[in-house]
C-alpha cells in the first residue's frame, strides 16, 4: 500500500494500479485498497473503472464518506449527474462536517448545472442538429479567437489515435465584468460523428474579467479518430443585481476550426506554443478511452 501511494504521488500512475492490483489480490476484503485503486483511475481520467472500485469498496465499507464524494466526481465527469448528486448527498449523511461534499454539491450539482442547462442547452441541441447536416452559422461578439495544432503520433505505438493540441484567448464582446460558467464544444470526425461535450469552469478553472481583459489557456485533446472540424464557446454570467435574466449572460462563441490543414508539431513544441507564450496549460482530455470518440 506504502509504495502504491508514494507511485501515485510521483505520477506513475499504470504503476501504481498495478501495485494495488496485488494488493487486492492479496487481501479482497481491504477495502482501502480498492478506494486507493480508484484513485489512481481516476487520475487517469479512468472514470468507469473508478466507479467499479469505488462500488467494491462500499460493499465492504458502506460509511466510507471518501469513497462516496470521489465515487459522485466520477459518475460527474461520465455525465451522470443525479447519481453525482446521491452519492455527495450520501457523503454527507455520513459525515455533514467533511470538507469537499458541501461544495461540490451546491457547486455541480445545483445552481451551475441548472444555467448551463437553460443558458446552453438550446444552442447545443441547435449547433448538433446543423452540424450532422452541415457547418451551422455562429455568432462570434468579441476579439477572442483560438487556433490548433497537429500533434505528430506514432501511428506504430498508437494505431488510429490522434492527438490535438489548442489555445484560446477569450476576450469576451461585453462591457461589463464577468466571470465564467461553463465552456462547450463541439467535434465532427472525418467519419462524420458529431461529439459534444460541456464542462463547467468552477473552482481553479474558473476565472473573471473586467472589460477589455484577456484570458489564455491551453490544452490537449486525444481522440480516436481523425478531427475535421471544431466548435466552440464560453458561457459567461455578468455581475450586476440590476439586469434582467436575459442580460446576465453573454455566449462567446469563437470562429470554426479545421484540423484536418492544421500545421503539424511535435508534443515537446507545444510548450513553446502554449505556456511559453502566455497561454495557461489546463491538461489533457482523452475522449478516446473514458468516451470512445
């Protein structure tokens, strides 16, 4: 257990489950060792196979109150929002005082989930329905703009994946201070299949702008399948107790992209293009293995 977890903290992370995998093996019944397991799936971004352990473990420790609130991030990140919501509200059953839950719970799974929905959702449904029959018209307000990069795979190591490397900078077309809500996308693979996928911006994604300011991030998507256009756009929530509800929020959408003529670049240039140029790194997603896309 002692080398599993000092595996996690230095980021071996294949290691580290493994090292738990004969923990299990040894003793069944330690439930620790399938929350740690969980653990490290789900730094992974291994959601489901979190889940599958987070379920084990409370079959032998039904008050573990941890394996509960990461168990609800998991099922957060699948897209299963009400059993996100049971399992935090049943972390909190178990321990009302416990850091983590409280914030989690009224954060996703209450008011942000809730303006993504009616703020959002719409667009969303209208974009996926224009983007299968053809490239939809969009709404650009501001100066943001964004731009995407190739990056080169072994196609020997890594057959059919393909891997893209994104930045943005929001500046949204508002003269009033912001702060962000939510940020959504949208894939179509050469295959034609049309992917997308919204993710809240709270807590260390989230950020807020005076008018005239200038956010620049980063990141890296893996897919397993050839992109050939992108969509995307960020939801902001204007300050001001005075506006109407239909003032409060402005939708940046930004210009569609198409990887398929996108330069070509190696994964070490991305610091250079990204980080180095001013752009914050937020990580990697890998739609391949947690979405199947």
């Amino acid at each position: 257990m002692s080398l599993g977890v000092r595996l996690m903290d230095e980021g071996e992370l294949e290691q580290a489950v493994d090292v738990f995998t004969r923990v299990i093996a040894r003793a069944p019944s330690f439930a620790e060792a399938w929350h740690k397991r969980s653990i490290a799936h789900f730094a992974q971004q291994k959601y489901r196979e979190a889940v599958e352990d987070c379920e084990e473990a409370l079959a032998l420790r039904p008050l573990h109150y941890w394996c509960l609130t990461g168990m609800g991030t998991c099922h957060y990140e699948l897209g299963e929002k009400q059993k996100a919501k049971d399992c935090w509200k049943a972390a909190l059953q178990v321990c009302p005082s416990m850091p983590g839950a409280p914030g989690k719970l009224r954060r996703n799974g209450g008011e942000v989930n809730e303006k993504m929905d009616l703020q959002l959702g719409p667009r969303m449904d209208w974009l996926i329905s224009s983007f299968q029959d053809g490239d939809p018209q969009l709404q650009p307000a501001g100066s943001s703009h964004w731009d995407v990069h190739r990056i080169r795979m072994d196609q020997e190591k890594f057959p059919n994946v393909w891997a893209y490397f994104f930045r943005l900078s929001l500046r949204p077309g508002v003269r009033r201070h912001v702060k962000s809500v939510a940020r959504f996308y949208l894939l179509k693979g050469s295959d034609g299949k049309v992917f997308p996928f919204t993710r809240p911006t709270i807590g260390s994604a989230g950020f807020s702008l005076k008018p005239g300011e200038e956010y620049k991030f980063c990141w890296c998507l893996v897919v397993g399948r050839e992109i050939q256009r992108v969509l995307a756009g960020q939801l902001f929530e204007a300050d001001g107790a005075e506006l109407e509800e239909a003032e409060s929020f402005h939708r940046e959408e930004l210009p569609m992209l198409f990887p398929t003529g996108a330069p070509e670049i190696e994964l070490a240039d991305a610091e250079a293009l990204g980080p180095g140029d001013g752009y914050a790194f937020t990580g990697h997603l890998d739609l391949f293995n947690i979405a199947g896309f």
